[in-house]
C-alpha cells in the first residue's frame, strides 16, 4: 500500500538511505542536491524536517540552479512511503491566485526512488496529492514534464490531466523547452455520483432529478467549470 506520510524522525533513517544509494528528490539539482541534503540532516535533523513542512512561507529565499535567489512559496513536502521511503512529492502555490511565477516549474514536483519505478508509485502519489491541493481551495494545479519524458506524462495523463501546451523553461533553469499539464480539480463526475449531477452536465434533467438551484461558487473560481463537470471532456 502506497501513502504520503509527513517527513517525521521515525521515517528519517529510511530517506537518509535513500539519499546514500544515490537518489536524488530533485530532478533539477541531482546529486548536487543529495549532498546538501545528506549535510543538512548530520548537521541538524529536526530543522532539516521542519524545513520540508512550510506552508506559511516561513523559511529563507530559494536558491535556482543558475544562483538566483527568489523568495520562498508556501508549500510542503510528503515522502512516499511503502514500509519504507520510495520517492517524495511537492506541493507549491502562491496565496491568492492558482497563477505561479516564471520561475516555478509546476504546483507539484515529485521523484521515485530508481528501484521502485514502473510500479505506479508516482501515479499515486500525485493522485492523493491532489487532494491536498483541492483542500488548499485551487481551482487546478499544474506539472511540466520535458517532451521527452514519456513516463512522466502517463502519470499525469492517468490522473486526467489536459495539455494546456509548449513553454520554454526560465532562463534559471537553461531555457529547456517542456510541457505544461493542467490538472482541473472541479472534474466530469463518476458514476458513483447521483443522476441528476451527471445530467447536469451535459444539459439534460431527468424526471427524477431533484429540480434544484446549484450553490454559488466563489467570484474567483468563476472561470472554472461546475464542481463535477469539465467541459473539456464531453463527448
């Protein structure tokens, strides 16, 4: 069974391992970033967990990897855990707006140990991720992916993503071209969801539909497509 767990002391040895066989939870950095990190936990673990945890923008400016320095988003980090760490994933966003700066590459960023890819693992991960980020109250998140990184794009693509198109990468990051995926957290419904919301959705009311007004949404989610509906899926 695959779940998020919150970077804590007890599941600590477990990522420190990870990091020791050579994986890196920053497919940016890479091993740039494994030995900070393996520094960081011998110098101070508690800070360094606290630091994975701030969804109040709490911490010091962000480092990109061409050496400019940005503020901090609010965000946090999950460690994917099976009985033992098998990856980690990011959530970001900025208060006010499901907009991100120039520089930030996606609301959610994630990377599975080598030896436990191709089992599902990131698809998962982003699926319950998602929840996190419709409790955060937005509207959609988004995740990039390089053009050529097939496996990437299954994950997002099992987890009803859209393509919302090409970009070229910040220049912090060497001005790459890359793919941008729209994740919209207000969806076509299930089946599981009652008659009279699936009907809804494609302008119909069935005789057993209760005939009643749908609640407001708030001003700035008026953009988006009913809860339930995407009117990029209907047909």
């Amino acid at each position: 069974m695959v779940e998020l767990v919150k970077p804590a002391l007890e599941h600590l040895p477990s990522y420190k391992a990870a990091l020791e066989r050579g994986w890196s939870p920053d497919n940016v950095r890479l091993m740039e970033a494994t030995r900070e990190q393996l520094a960081a936990i011998e110098k101070d673990p508690t800070a360094f967990l606290a630091d994975l945890d701030d969804p109040d923008a709490e911490g010091g400016p962000i480092t990109l990897p061409d050496g400019t320095r940005v503020p901090r988003l609010p965000g946090f980090r999950r460690w994917i855990w099976d009985g033992e760490v098998a990856g980690s994933i990011g959530l970001r966003w900025q208060r006010g707006t499901a907009e991100l700066p120039p520089h930030v590459l996606g609301h959610i960023g994630y990377a599975v140990v080598p030896w436990k890819r191709r089992r599902g693992y990131a698809t998962e991960a982003v699926r319950l991720m998602l929840g996190e980020a419709r409790a955060l109250g937005l509207p959609f998140v988004e995740i990039t992916a390089k053009p050529g990184n097939l496996a990437s794009q299954k994950v997002v693509l099992a987890n009803g993503r859209r393509l919302v198109g090409r970009f070229f990468e910040d220049a912090a990051y060497g001005g790459a071209e890359s793919l941008r995926y729209r994740i919209d957290l207000y969806r076509l419904p299930t089946i599981r969801q009652r008659p009279a919301e699936v009907a809804s959705c494609f302008g119909a009311t069935p005789r057993y539909a209760r005939q009643a007004r749908p609640p407001r949404r708030p001003a700035w989610l008026w953009r988006q497509p009913p809860a339930g509906c995407d009117s990029h899926n209907r047909h």
